[in-house]
C-alpha cells in the first residue's frame, strides 16, 4: 500500500483542466467535497479511507484548498517467502506476526493508520500566468513523508493552449514499527541485524501541455521525470534461499539499489458528444525506470449524461509491467551448510514481479439542483503475476463522496 504515498508528489500539483480565478465577482467562491473508500483485497488487504476537501476563492486571484486524509488498513500481506517455508517472521506494520506453516508462512498480518494533509494555493499572476504551490505531509506508523512543489500554468493569448512546467521535492523517512529501525539487506532474517531509520528523497520534474482542439475536444501531453536516492527497500520484505526441492532452509531481508530513476509520457483525450453531450476520457500512460520495469496503462471512461444531469459512467483500465532486473521469487542454493552467494540485490516483492491487472466498473452522479452532487463508484481488479508465489489478486473497491459549493 506504500503507493498510496507517492499521490503526495507531482499530482498533487497538475491542475491542468482547473480554471484560474475569474476577475469578476466570486461566485460559488467555496467547494466542499467528502469522501469513503473502500477497498478489499480476496483474504488479504482491506483498506478504509476518509478524505475531505475544502476549497474557494480568497480573492479574485487566489485559490486556496486544503485536503485531509485518513486511511486505516488491516489484513494479510506477502512477505517475500515460499509457501514452503520454515521460520517466522513477524508481522508488518504492528503486526502480530504469523504461524510458520503452510501458506501462512509467506504472509504476515498487518495493521496500519495513514493521516494525510495537503495544502494547495494558487496565485493568477497575470490573465494567462498562474502559478500553484503545494505542501504536503503524510504520517503512519512507520514512516514520514513530507513534500513541496511549485507548478506554473501559462496559457496562450486565446487560451486554447496551456504549458506546465512543475518541481516537487520529496522527504522520506522508512522504519519499523517495532524498534524505529531498517534491517541491514541481503542479511539472515535469524541474525537480526538493523540499521537506523532510512531516509529517502525524491526531486520530480513535471512539464505538460494542454490544448482544446475545438468546443467539444482537449487533448493533453504529460511529461515527468521522477530522481530517487536513499533507502528503497521495503524494511518487512524478505526472500527464501531454498533446495533443489523449492523447499527454504533460510530467509533473507530483501536488498534493492539506493536510487532509482523514472520517466513517464502521458496523453489523454476528452471529447463530448453530439448532440447527445455524453463524455469520453481515453487515457495512455508509458512509464520505464532503471529497475528495468516498463510498464504500459490504457484507461477509458464513457460518460452518460441524462436529462436530469445525472451521469452513468462506465470504466475499464488496462495495466501490464514487466519485472525489475532483480526480482526472483526465490533463490537456489543447496543446503550443504555454506553460505549462499547471494547477489548484491534481491526481491521476491511481488510488485516488482511481471503483472497484468484489469479494472472494470462504473460510476453513477446525482446532482441535487447546481450546488451539490453524491457520486457512488464500483469497480472489480483483477491481477496476475507471472513468478510470484501468490500468481493472482482480486479486489472490490467502492466509493462514495459528496460534494457542495457554496
């Protein structure tokens, strides 16, 4: 669930479709809007989410907002190890930990509180120059994250053409729950070594354009460049060193390299209808690193839109990864009483292995007269891994928010 957290960086700030502040009089000068996940993995991981927003006008060329979130999170989680596994291994995240046997064995149960602050201003400089400033700070039981970042937006005479250029600057701290603590990689689970708190910082770098093609079309180019260097293994995630047999004999903390460089390309079409006015989103997203994984994201939404306002919208997203150059699931060395030569990096995080997933579900708005709307949203995920122990994942997510302008 750790990439829940990366939602604090540049997202934060890509307000591309967001118009700037009108120099007239405010009108419905503040929103607020009201949010509860819920997601539920097949005997696995269930999260409960809150989120509220408020946002408005402070003056005619300032936007202010405010996000809050909290999320709560239980259940079981792999960690790395075969099926066929011997030693415990304690739960992640103040867990309990798990009973050595079985399937139980490479899964350890977990609990976890996130809270979440964002904080947004935007200025408009000029009518075709605006500029948005976030600051976020993101709280659990084993780890810190804060984060700033500045986006310019800068329109052409017409406004028919936006350019963004952003940076954010990202701090991170990763420790156990248990003792503060980061295991030394590569190592004996059974030695017990730890190391300090890990720290992590992360420096993106966003630049986008946006142009409306015609009344009913806008298409949108993102461009994003992610720098990490710091601690980036996952201080819980362990893999087994097993026999000729696949069965394991001992168990090591994972070990993954201290930076990682991403790149991602995204484009994305809106289009309205005629006459029927029903909305279409299709979005693409190529994403590589130098962990070697690539990945490729097709997302589509069609908006019916009723007499009433009120909107049906169907979805399917499409998502397949190919795995980082050290992901095994497990590694072989006979049990002779030597030592393993391990390699400098290794993990069995089945994240990092090849993956396909399918997201298929809808979502329904009511609008309650032109101040107020109630969204519900259900959608169904399905995952498959290529090498990983568990080779499938199943998920129910559903979503209601309410939101009010006042």
């Amino acid at each position: 669930m750790k990439s829940i957290r990366n939602k604090l960086s540049l997202a934060t700030c890509s307000l591309l479709t967001t118009g700037n502040a009108s120099a007239e009089a405010i009108e419905n000068a503040w929103e607020l809007d009201s949010s509860y996940l819920y997601y539920s993995e097949v005997d696995r991981v269930t999260v409960n989410k809150l989120v509220g927003t408020a946002k408005g006008y402070v003056s005619t060329k300032d936007t202010a907002s405010i996000k809050v979130v909290f999320d709560a999170m239980s259940g079981a989680t792999p960690t790395g190890a075969v099926k066929a596994s011997t030693p415990a291994f304690t739960g992640a995240s103040g867990g309990t930990g798990i009973n050595p046997s079985g399937e139980s064995a490479a899964l350890a149960d977990f609990d976890d509180t996130r809270v979440a602050v964002a904080l947004d201003w935007e200025h408009e400089h000029t009518r075709t120059l605006s500029v948005n400033y976030n600051g976020a700070f993101s709280v659990e039981n084993d780890w810190r994250s804060y984060s700033l970042s500045a986006t310019a937006n800068k329109e052409n005479s017409s406004r028919s053409t936006r350019w963004s250029l952003g940076i954010a600057g990202i701090y991170d701290e990763i420790f156990r729950v248990n003792g503060k603590n980061t295991p030394e990689p590569i190592t004996p689970v059974a030695d017990g070594r730890f190391l300090g708190p890990g720290e992590r910082s992360t420096l993106d770098v966003y630049a986008g354009v946006t142009k409306v093609i015609n009344r009913r079309t806008l298409v949108q180019l993102n461009l994003g460049y992610y720098m990490s260097n710091g601690y980036m293994t996952d201080p819980y995630k362990v893999f087994s060193v097993v026999d000729a047999a696949g069965v394991e004999w001992d168990q090591y903390f994972e070990g993954r390299p201290d930076s990682r460089n991403r790149w991602t390309i995204t484009a994305n079409l809106n289009h309205m209808t005629f006459p029927a006015n029903n909305g279409m989103h299709l979005s693409y997203r190529y994403y590589s690193d130098d962990w070697d994984v690539k990945s490729h994201t097709l997302d589509y939404a069609h908006r019916f839109t009723f007499a009433n306002s009120d909107y049906f919208e169907p979805r399917i997203r499409l998502y397949t990864q190919t795995k980082a150059e050290f992901y095994q699931n497990s590694f072989f060395s006979p049990n002779d009483g030597t030592t393993p030569n391990l390699p400098q990096y290794l993990s069995a995080d089945y994240r990092l292995d090849d993956m396909s997933d399918a997201t298929i579900g809808f979502t329904y708005g009511v609008r309650f007269g032109a101040d107020a709307d109630l969204r519900t949203r259900l959608e169904y995920l399905h995952q498959s891994f290529e090498n990983s122990e568990f080779d499938t994942n199943k998920a129910l997510i559903f979503n209601i928010s309410y939101g009010k302008r006042f």
